[in-house]
C-alpha cells in the first residue's frame, strides 16, 4: 500500500513535469570504447549532423543481421547524409572479447563501444537488443526502434533522410 | 532494518524534493546544453495456462500468470533519480514464488561531475571483468542482484578512477542479510603518461579490487567466518587488433552451503580458500580474427548469504567460457559455469571470403570456428577429520572429469539480394549430471548431440520477407531419460518490417516411449511501432530443468497463450 | 584533491575490516536450555538426490536438540514425480501439497529442494531456508520466550483403527492477534526407495523415512484456537475424535501426532507437541 501511495505521488510529480519523451538529449553514462579507455556518452557528436545509435550483442542475431544490412550501405549513407552509427556492445566479461573480432571480421566502419555492465543501455531504457535510436544534429533522441526485420535498415535510411529535411518521422 | 527503512525514506524524500523543484525552475530557465529527460520502459508479460498431462504442463490454479515491471528515469545536469515498480500476479510458472505481489524494488538518486560521482540507491556495478563483483539486472531471467547503499566513484587524476561502495543486495522484495563492502582501482597507463606515450600505441590498463562481506555467525555448532574478504588483480593490453584481459581473484574461507559436504552421514562445511582466473585474448585483422578464452574456477561461489543458492545474492560473475547459442537446438542443452570448481576455455576463428572470389561469391562469405570445453578439478581428499576444515584440495597440473564441449562451424553467405542463408554444424557433450544435479553420481548418462541448423531469408520485396529454419538434433535414441532426438521447423514471414507471424514445430520424434512421440506447436505473432512492441503466442513449450550449486528447480511444460508488451519512452 | 585523499583514506579503511580467518571451525557444544518447542519443516522429495543431505542435518539436529525439536518431512513438488521402475510409490499428501503451493503455501519447491522453515519465521534471510541455515534459526527459537504449554492426549483404537486427539494450551502471556492449531499425522521408519547424490548408484533402494507427513487431522491449516485476542494464563482445549486412520497404507505403531499453534496471519508457530499414536 505504502508502495503503492508512493508510485501514485511520483506519477503526479511526474506528470507535472510534461513528459518530455522524444527530443531528450542523451543521458549520461560511462562507456569504454575499443582501445579501453573510458567515454562519457553525453560527450557523443557528429558535427551537427544526425546519429544513429545501435545497441547490440555479439550473441545476438537479429542485431548482427541489421548492422550487416546497413554496412552494405553505410558508405553511401554517410555520403549523402553525413550521418555515423555508433553501435554499443552490452556483451560481458563473457563475450566482451569477441565484440573486436566481430567488428574486424565483418569490416564494419561503425564508432563501437562496450556497454559491459550496461549502465548505458539502462539509461536509455533499453528493453532487449536490437534497439535503434536517431539523435538529431543538436543530439536530441528524436525516433527509436525496437527488434529487427528485414527491411528496417531501409525505413531508417529514409528516416535519416526526412530528418535532415526537416520533415515528420514515422514508425 | 530500521537503518534501512530511515535511508529508503530519505532516499525517496530527496528524490521527490529535487523533482519537484524542476517546473518551476524550467520557466526561467533557457534552454541550454544541459540535459535535462525522462526516459522509462515497461514490459508486461502474461500467459495463460491450460493443464496438459502428456506434456507434463501441471494444473495453475490461477490460470494466468503475469510478470511485469516498469522503469523511470530522469535526469537533470548532474542529477539523475530512477526507480523501477515491479508486479507479479502470481509469479509466472518456473521462477521463484518469493517474486509474489508488487512494489517499487529499485529507486536510486545519483549526482555526477568531473570529481565525484556519488549513488545512493540501489546501485550496479561491476568492478573489471566482474569476477570478484558485478551487480546486475536481467528481466528476463528475475535476476537483480542490485546493491542497496551508497557508491562513490572518483577520477582524481586523469587516467585514475577509484571506487568505494557499501550495501545490502536485493533479495526479491527485500534485502539480504550480509553487507557488501568493496574498492576498486584501476589505471590507465597511457592517459596517465599523457604527453609521453601518445605515440604509443600499446594501451596498457591496470586494475585492483578488495571485496568483502559480512555476516553475523548464528551456527551453533561451526565457527563461521563473519567477515570474509577476496581480493583481485587484472591487466588490460591493447593494441590495435590484438587485445589481452586477464583477471585474478582469491577469496579467504568461506564456509557456505555452496562448499558444504556429507562426511560419514555428517554434513560440514569446507573451509578452504577459492579462486578464480580469466583470460580473453583476440587479435584480428579486416576479414580474419582469432579469439582464446580460458578460465580456472576453484570454490569461488561467492555470496552475501552462506546460505543463499540458485541465483540469490550472488556477489560475482563466473562467466562460462562456451559459446551462447541463439538457435533452439544448439541451446537445448546450455552450460554454466559450476562455482565449486571448474577448468574451461574456447577458441574461435572467423574469416570472411572476400565478394568477388571463389568461395565468397558475389557477396562474400562469413565462417566461423569454435571449439570450446570444460571439465571438473582433480580433486584430492584431504584426510583431516579432526576438523574437517579443509576437506579436499585441488590438483593445477590435472584435470578432472569432463563437463562440456562444443564443436561448432557456422557459414553465413547471401546468395543474391533476395536469398540469404546460415548453415550450422553443432557436436556437443553434456554432462547432465555436474551441469543439471550438480553431482557426479545423478545417475543421468552424458548427452552427446549432433546439430545441423539451417536457415534461409528470402526477401520477395523490400520489407518483406519469409524465413525457414529448420534443425535437427541427434541424440541416443535408447536413453530414456533423456528424450532422444528433436527434430524443429520454424516459417516465420514479416509481411511488412512491423509485423511477423511464425509457426514453430518442435517433434521429439526419437522418444524412445511411443506415445511420447509428441509434437510442441507454437504459433506467434507480433507487431512493432517504434519502440513499441506486442506479440502474441499460442501452443506447447517443453519442459526444462535450472540447476545452480546442487539445488534444481523445474520449469515445467506449458500449453496456452502467452502475450508480452514491451515499450519505452 | 582533498576530496580524493579523504576517499583514499576511507577506501584504506574499507581494506582494515579485512576477513576472519577460521582454524578450529568446530564449536565446542553448547547446551541450550528451553521449555519450548520448535518445528522444522524439511521440504523434500524421493527423487531429489541433495535431500538426504537435509535429512541427515535434521538428524543431527533431532540428535543434539532432543525432544525440543520436532520435525516435519513434507514430500512436495517437482522431486516427488514417479517414475518406473524405481519410484512407483507416491509420499505426497494433500496438507504438503497445499504448504508447498506457490499460491496460498509457502512456495517451497517453486525455490528449489531441499528447503526447509524453522517455526515459519524468517530468521534474517527470508523465511526459505537451506540446511546450512537450521541450525542457527532452531537455536535462535529456542531462545526466545515461551508463549505456551501445549498437552497431547491420544487414544487409539486398535480395533476400528479410529483415533481420539485432545489438545489443550495454557497461554503464558498475552497474544494480541488470532492464533489457529493445525494437528497432523507423521509416520517413521518407512522403507522406500531415495536419490541419494553422495551414493553411487545414486539409488538407495531401501531407504528410512523418517517424520514423513501424512494427513491432515483438522484440515491444511487447522482451526482458528480462540477468536478473541489470548490473555494471560488463558487455556483453550480442543478434541478430534473419530479420526480414520488408513490402517492398510499406514504403520499405526510408526504413526505420531504433531500439533502446532500458530499466528493466523503471519503463520508463524508459537508452539508444538508430538505424541506417539501407540504407546
């Protein structure tokens, strides 16, 4: 009960607030990028241009086939829109190891972290991987997804796109 | 108790106070850099169960079973607050009846800056590779290990972070009855050196930890250590594509039912040290890479409780050094580290055939490599019966009986734009009696498989695509307890990117018992917006068996719908 | 800096409480000396290979604790399956199936067996306990004050195999909340077969059972004992007469009666008494 008044009252405080939902800027949290040292993810940027954050996991296998997907593009993604993917890792100690054989392996060009004990992934309330947030160019979340089918890659491209136009982004 | 109930409450009030100054706040204020967002997530899980003796599904009394929970945080500058509301109404079938009602299981309050970042709450950490503590959270299996107390994190000088922290860990709703206190340091050499090594491109991070619990001895008749104290070391080496992790832990005794024996129809404890190595070494290049993992774990159960099991109150992470598998059949039979004592490692190596050559076609091939094992310590009786502090020791030069291996290749190839597919070959040994009884002598034989999984996307147009997968497990038909061999097929199609539909038989056609020749049918679908998503399934799932340190619990059979929603904002 | 020299030096005193290291692990025996009476309660099944292991510790208990301590075996959940051609003969009951329940009971096996409870009362780590854990719950218990004198009176009939139970409690001081009696029937020495990981084979074929629970006298959870508040030196009898006793799957002379008292709301036990069927 006691519990339950308390939920209730942050609800209220809460609401009180207006959700501010899509437009939040990145929470902050320490990731550790492949050469070990540590990076906060609220210093993320792209030269005011959009971001794609992709989290993932080595055991994974719908991630790996979405970041496989957009490899095949990725050059003529960041071409044409400047946009960059950072794909963070939530592998353990486990199979933390094999989130650098797998990047090299498949060659792809992505900006990857490790988010070992997932601290990261909690902040941005991530639920299960795959999950696909767009930031825009003055780092603000704007569009996220969860889970992936074939397909995805190219409802996010065209995201990317509308994005930088300006224009409404849809699900 | 007291104690903890003045902190919950002071925790609570701090965080509703500091919220609540936020609106009035936000109309002077500009908008700035500053952050300044609340995120959260829910996810519902709920199934209803219908009794199907064949199956072994039992009778629910409630019929429906749910599991819920639901996260908020916010965060303000330097200031970020959480909590997370939990509801099981009853528990699902398979977890922990100690998971019955609801309440808010998890709120923290947290304040960062260069200097000092400092948590109160309940808090997850993980000090290196988490051998001697991680605490952590996963939904999925209700396992929340959280502290509850205070962290405090500093990087007084660049390339320098220490760390202090000192709780209760969470124990369903409430918390255990050990305190766990522990330090970390670790270095970055390289920042530290700053100016003179920025052209080196060996990255050298060093790291050290001290852990300790306590908890008061009640026993009447042992002598219990209260206060039990482990201490660790790591090194990280990184350059380029090559990349070494070695950890180190050692632990003083630790008498816990973990490492509790039956000694002529007496039951005592070992007071024996534990320790644990890890090491993970990889080095690859643009298209080929290869990976060493090995592991030495000798009674390194490692809890707040003595007498905690399962997955309660654990302090440290042992991760297993096999692969996770994600397809049905290669993960019927999963391994786990086993904390009394164990010897492992892997290897692995991928490559990818290049597009344009022989093997990589048009698209180019990716193959990989895996070999990884595990088996027991060899143990020695000690003969000290007039105490029975020792026990046994362990013998480095030896190993003991085996536990687990896994051979497997898997090539990933796209044929054309439409056609992509995945071949896997699979042989594994389990030894069902360490990894599921916990004990040499369950009476189980070892399990030797056979897998071949195949499976094949065929994108008819952008956005749409039907996928077939198709396993087959081989196992000695003749064994009764063990259900002989499996045979599963999967069609899923996604019509358009949101929306799937799959159905999924299951045939354990090799049951050496003819009417159990059954076959588990399971069709589901789902539907995802965005960060939403629904799904929906219908049928037969097998029965299967959790064990941890000797104690198992049965997650039995079920047949009836099963609904799941998850979001966040 | 400062900042980080005062976390230094709290961190060097985190390093001074250290470990304690234990060399004579055994204690010397302490005689505890008690009028009350506590019940343990090991959850256990035939096919559970850990569980001779609880039973030996509640031997040992039984052993050193004498008539203060009374102890309940419930057959329930997942370990008490039968199977061909070893486990064909079923030790579940209804009582034990309805305490093990994780809806209504204590949802014992749902946390895996052996487990066990001293007196229904959590003991600082929930109110589940392994083995390990009795030992200091039971000396605990014994330890704290005596709330009531409990008296068994059985009488049997060895013809018609009907029994007649009068319990009587004299309350020693008051108890504010409602308080039921729950009266069951355990049966010793039965043969049967056990999995017994520390053996191999891991089949014991004729195993003992030992204060296995039988039947419910009174139902799962018994009778409310008073429904006003207890008051001091307050005594309440209550009688079950006729009680069938199933004289072809039971041993009358193995047979014994449990009764308990306990607080209806949080299920704790405040007191009970075990009597032999046949004397």
């Amino acid at each position: 009960m006691k519990n339950l008044t308390f939920s209730l009252l942050l609800l209220t405080v809460f609401s009180l607030n207006s959700f501010a939902g899509d437009g939040d800027k990145i929470p902050a949290a320490t990731v550790k990028k492949l050469d070990g040292s540590k990076v906060n993810s609220n210093t993320f940027s792209n030269n005011g241009k959009p971001i794609i954050i992709s989290f993932w996991a080595t055991w994974c296998k719908p991630c790996k086939k979405e970041l496989d997907a957009i490899a095949e593009n990725y050059g003529e993604w960041t071409k044409e829109t400047g946009v960059k993917l950072i794909a963070i890792s939530i592998d353990d100690a486990r199979s933390s190891g094999k989130v650098v054989t797998d990047v090299k392996t498949k060659g792809w060009e992505y900006e990857v972290y490790i988010d070992e004990n997932q601290d990261f992934k909690r902040a941005m309330n991530v639920n299960n991987v795959p999950h696909t947030f767009l930031v825009d160019g003055l780092g603000k979340i704007v569009w996220s997804h969860n889970s992936y089918s074939e397909g995805d890659e190219d409802k996010l491209y065209e995201n990317v796109k509308k994005l930088i136009k300006g224009e409404k982004l849809e699900h | 108790m007291t104690l903890s109930r003045f902190f919950k409450s002071s925790v609570t009030a701090a965080f509703l106070f500091l919220i609540s100054l936020k609106p009035f706040k936000g109309f002077t204020q500009n908008v700035s850099d500053e952050i300044n967002s609340i995120h959260g997530n829910f996810q519902i899980d709920a199934q209803y169960y219908n009794a199907d003796s064949l199956i072994g599904a039992p009778k629910v009394p409630e019929k429906m079973l749910s599991n819920a929970f639901g996260n908020i945080n916010y965060q303000k500058g330097k200031f970020s607050a959480g909590m997370r509301y939990e509801a099981y109404n009853n528990v699902m079938q398979g977890f922990d009846a100690r998971y019955k009602g609801q309440g808010i299981t998890n709120r923290y309050a947290r304040y960062q800056d260069k200097l000092l970042d400092i948590t109160i709450g309940n808090i997850y950490e993980q000090f290196g590779g988490g051998l001697i503590l991680r605490t952590y959270y996963e939904p999925g299996l209700l396992y929340d290990n959280s502290l509850d107390g205070i962290r405090v994190i500093s990087n007084p000088y660049k390339g320098i972070t220490l760390k202090g922290l000192v709780g209760k860990q969470r124990s369903f709703f409430t918390v255990g009855q050990g305190i766990v206190r522990g330090v970390d340091g670790e270095v970055n050499i390289n920042e530290i050196l700053d100016s003179l090594a920025k052209n080196i491109k060996t990255k050298v991070i060093v790291g050290g930890s001290f852990v300790s619990k306590f908890q008061i001895d009640e026993d009447p008749h042992f002598n219990l250590p209260q206060n039990v104290g482990a201490y660790g070391g790591r090194l990280n080496v990184i350059r380029d594509g090559f990349n070494f992790f070695g950890e180190y832990v050692y632990k003083e005794n630790d008498p816990s039912v973990a490492n509790a024996s039956s000694v002529e129809g007496k039951n005592y404890y070992s007071y024996r040290h534990g320790e644990a190595a890890f090491m993970s070494m990889s080095l690859a290049a643009k298209g080929i890479s290869f990976m060493i993992q090995g592991k030495r774990v000798d009674n390194m159960s490692f809890r707040s409780d003595r007498d905690a099991t399962l997955q309660n109150l654990l302090i440290n992470y042992l991760p297993a050094t096999t692969r996770q598998h994600t397809y049905l059949m290669p993960a019927y039979s999963p391994y786990a580290t086993q904390p009394k004592g164990e010897v492992g490692g892997m290897a692995e190596m991928q490559y990818k055939f290049a597009k344009g050559t022989l093997l990589g076609g048009k698209y180019g091939m990716d193959i990989t490599l895996n070999a990884s094992m595990a088996n027991g310590l060899k143990v020695i009786g000690v003969n000290d019966s007039s105490s029975y502090s020792t026990l046994y020791t362990t013998n480095y030069s030896d190993v003991g009986e085996q536990y687990y291996h896994d051979y497997f290749i898997e090539i990933n190839r796209k044929f054309s734009k439409k056609i992509k597919g995945t071949l896997m070959y699979a042989n594994q040994f389990y030894n069902k009696n360490i990894v599921q009884y916990g004990s040499p002598n369950a009476g189980y034989k070892n399990i030797v498989s056979n897998i071949i999984v195949v499976d094949l996307t065929y994108k008819y147009k952008p956005g749409s695509a039907i996928r077939f997968e198709t396993q087959w497990l081989g196992r000695d038909n003749k064994d009764t307890l063990n259900l002989g061999s499996w045979a599963s097929e999967l069609i899923e199609w996604t019509p358009t990117s949101n929306i799937f539909v799959a159905v999924l038989d299951q045939y354990n056609y090799g049951n050496p018992v003819e009417s159990l020749k059954l076959h588990y049918f399971l069709v589901s679908a789902g539907y995802t917006s965005g960060p939403h998503r629904i799904s929906f399934s219908y049928g037969k799932q097998r029965a299967g068996i959790f064990c941890v340190g000797g104690v198992c619990r049965n997650v039995p059979a079920s047949n009836g719908l099963a609904v799941s929603i998850t979001s966040s904002f | 800096m400062k900042i980080s020299l005062i976390l230094i030096s709290i961190l060097v005193c985190f390093g001074c409480v250290s470990c304690d290291k234990v060399n004579n692990p055994i204690q010397s025996e302490q005689i505890i000396v008690s009028n009350r009476k506590v019940l343990l309660e090991d959850y256990t099944g035939h096919q559970c290979g850990n569980c001779p292991n609880a039973a030996r510790t509640a031997e040992q208990l039984s052993a050193q604790y004498g008539a203060n301590l009374v102890v309940i075996a419930v057959h329930a959940g997942f370990f008490t399956k039968l199977n061909a051609p070893d486990f064909v003969t079923s030790y579940t009951c209804q009582v034990g199936n309805d305490w093990d329940a994780a809806s209504g009971g204590f949802g014992i096996s749902s946390a895996g067996n052996p487990n066990g409870m001293v007196n229904r009362k959590d003991n600082g780590s929930g109110l589940i306990q392994k083995e390990t854990k009795w030992g200091s719950s039971i000396a605990k218990a014994l330890q704290a004050p005596d709330l009531c004198d409990m008296w068994l009176t059985l009488n049997y009939n060895t013809i018609s195999n009907t029994l007649n139970t009068t319990v009587k409690t004299k309350f020693k001081k008051t108890y504010g909340s409602n308080t039921k009696l729950s009266v069951v029937l355990t049966e010793d020495s039965i043969i049967g077969p056990q999995k017994d990981y520390t053996q191999n084979p891991d089949v014991i074929t004729n195993y003992v059972f030992m204060h296995m629970l039988r039947e419910g006298i009174n139902g799962s959870w018994g009778d409310p004992l008073k429904y006003a508040p207890i008051k001091y030196a307050d005594s309440v009898t209550l009688s079950y007469n006729n009680f069938q006793v199933n004289a072809v799957k039971y041993k009358p002379n193995n047979l014994y009666v449990v009764a308990f008292v306990y607080d209806a709301t949080t299920k704790e036990i405040l007191e009970v008494e075990k009597a032999k069927v046949i004397k």
